[in-house]
C-alpha cells in the first residue's frame, strides 16, 4: 500500500494473516543455522592448507576456503576476530585434526583481499526478477565510544548497503557497499554487473525513478520491464502519444485505475521481499560494520551476505494468506 494512503483510517484495516505450510522442515533449517557443521564443512577441512605457491613471495599457510569459513562463522555468531580464532581452535581441538588456527592478525590481513563467492545462474536458466533497495549500516570504532562515553553530538559515520534480490529464490545476488553520499541510482550499473543471468523486470522504489536508471537498463537488458512507481510530480514524456516509454505506460495507468491497482497490475508489491532481505540482514548479521579500512568492510558485506543465502539455502518457509 503508498506511503500514507488512508493514513488516518489505516488502524481499521486488518493484518495479514498466513499459516506456514512446512513448520517442520522450516523448523529444522532454523536449527541447523545455529549447528558448526553447516559452517565448518568437510570441504573446508580438505582444503584448509594452502596451495603451494608458484610465483615468488611467502607461501600462505591457509587457503581462502579456511579464510572466508572463520569469516563466515564470526558473521553467523557475530564474532569479534579474536573470539572467532578461539571458536575456530575449539573446533579444530575437539574434532581432533592436525589443523592450525588462523589469529586474528592473519583474519584481518587476508580479508582485505579476499574473494567471496557470489550465487552461480540458475539451473533452469529462467531471466530474474530483480529487486533492489538500499539502507545504512553504522561503522562502529572510536566515534561510537566517545558518543557513549561524553555525549557529544558528533555526526555519526556510516556507510549505504545496496542490494539486488532474486525475487524467485530470496537470495542476495548482488550486493555494493558505498559512501553514503551515493545516489540509489548511480549504483544501479554496478548491481546489474553482479547479476548472474539474464534480468526480466527491474523493480525499485521511487528513488529508481531516474533517467539513468532506466538507461542502465536498457543498454544491458533491452526487453527488461522496468517497474519503478513514478514520482507524484512525474509528468508524461514529450513522446507520451506517439511512443510512450515504460514510465509514461506506468503514468497511464495510474492515472486511469489508480496507484494500488497499478501496484498490483505491474508486481511491484514483490518489492517488499527486498525490504524483508533488509530486515533479515540487520537481525542476523546486526545494523553495523566492525572493520575499520573500506576494503575490509566490502568483504566483511560480502561474507554477511554469503552467509544468509546460506541460510536460505538451508530451508525457506512456504506459507499461504489466511485471512
């Protein structure tokens, strides 16, 4: 429903009601989140020792596969680096392998180069439905600390999160960590060069509502439909009558059935599942970014975002409107 549609009679509108139809599959994938081995895997065990190194330099002692599944455990648990090395040697201790223990030094060094995995195409090759949204994530250090400790008002820092969702699938397939001074839509290029197979609609919120948006778009995926709610003072383009574009169609139709109706017509309400990835990343992963040079802080997104499709892949609740 629009932001403040029928805002003064809103409390009379009942909530949704849904009834989940796999209580004890989902149930079970919920479980296994909180299990270390979904996240310390036999394939990390194989593979934690490096490979011999063929070019001049030191030789690494572990593996990026070792690197990204500490990385992984300290995002699941919410981990300080040094916590997560002592989660990680329990493990190794009571598992009883001849396996040594990154520190947390060594965390730290290798995560500012490290190359986290994105999810592969589709097996069946369908075009994704895409969904984007940004939000902000805190970046905790010294700032933090004097706030709470002498109540100065100084602005806090932070750091916008864009995100691009499989509608379909409810993963994370394309992620970018900016400056907050970016604009939603300047980010829009780089998310489509993420995406892992070919785009059927493009969907976002009213900030998308930009001519570079659209273009974007167009030139990577022509027969892409581009559902984005135009904003309250759009006006029709000079070619409305002879060539109406996607946004002048969008324009039509609100004006003749109204924006709920197009909302429903056009799928936009799907947006709302790139809100809830939002929600699902701030509750997991938590609203704040612990590491302290831009570099870091991209892997460090890249591994919360790594994790929750990992959890999704786990089990999804399938649930039907009852009421």
């Amino acid at each position: 429903m629009p932001f403040k549609l029928n805002q003064d009679r809103r409390h009379h509108i009942p909530k949704q009601k849904h009834k989940v139809m796999n209580s004890a599959a989902y149930d079970a994938s919920l479980r296994q989140r909180g299990s270390l081995t979904v996240w310390f895997t036999d394939e990390a065990i194989e593979g934690w020792r490096a490979e011999p190194r063929t070019t001049p330099g030191g030789q690494p002692w572990y593996s990026p596969l070792a690197i990204l599944t500490a990385l992984t455990l300290r995002a699941a648990f919410r981990l300080a680096l040094r916590q997560t090395e002592g989660l990680i040697g329990s493990i190794i201790g009571l598992l009883g392998l001849a396996l040594t223990v990154p520190d947390h030094s060594t965390l730290s060094r290798r995560a500012k180069t490290l190359a986290v995995p994105r999810p592969q195409p589709r097996r069946d090759s369908e075009p994704i439905h895409l969904l984007v949204d940004s939000t902000g994530v805190k970046l905790y250090g010294a700032g933090e600390w004097l706030v709470e400790k002498h109540g100065t008002k100084a602005r806090r820092s932070w750091r916008k999160l864009h995100i691009g969702l499989d509608a379909d699938t409810g993963q994370i397939i394309a992620a970018a960590l900016t400056a907050k001074e970016v604009d939603d839509g300047a980010e829009v290029g780089p998310l489509l060069d993420q995406v892992p197979g070919p785009v059927a609609s493009f969907t976002g919120d009213g900030a998308y509502d930009q001519d570079g948006v659209s273009a974007a778009v167009a030139e990577r995926y022509p027969d892409a439909a581009i559902i984005v709610p135009p904003r309250s003072t759009a006006v029709p383009s000079e070619t409305a009558e002879t060539a109406p574009t996607q946004r002048d169609r969008h324009l039509q139709s609100i004006a003749e059935y109204g924006r709920v109706a197009w909302q429903n017509a056009s799928g936009y309400t799907k947006r709302a599942r790139a809100e809830a990835a939002i929600g699902r990343f701030k509750q997991v992963i938590g609203d704040g970014l612990r590491s302290r040079t831009d570099e870091r802080r991209a892997t460090e997104m890249n591994v919360a975002v790594h994790a929750l499709n990992r959890m999704l892949e786990l089990g999804r609740p399938t649930s039907v409107r009852i009421a």
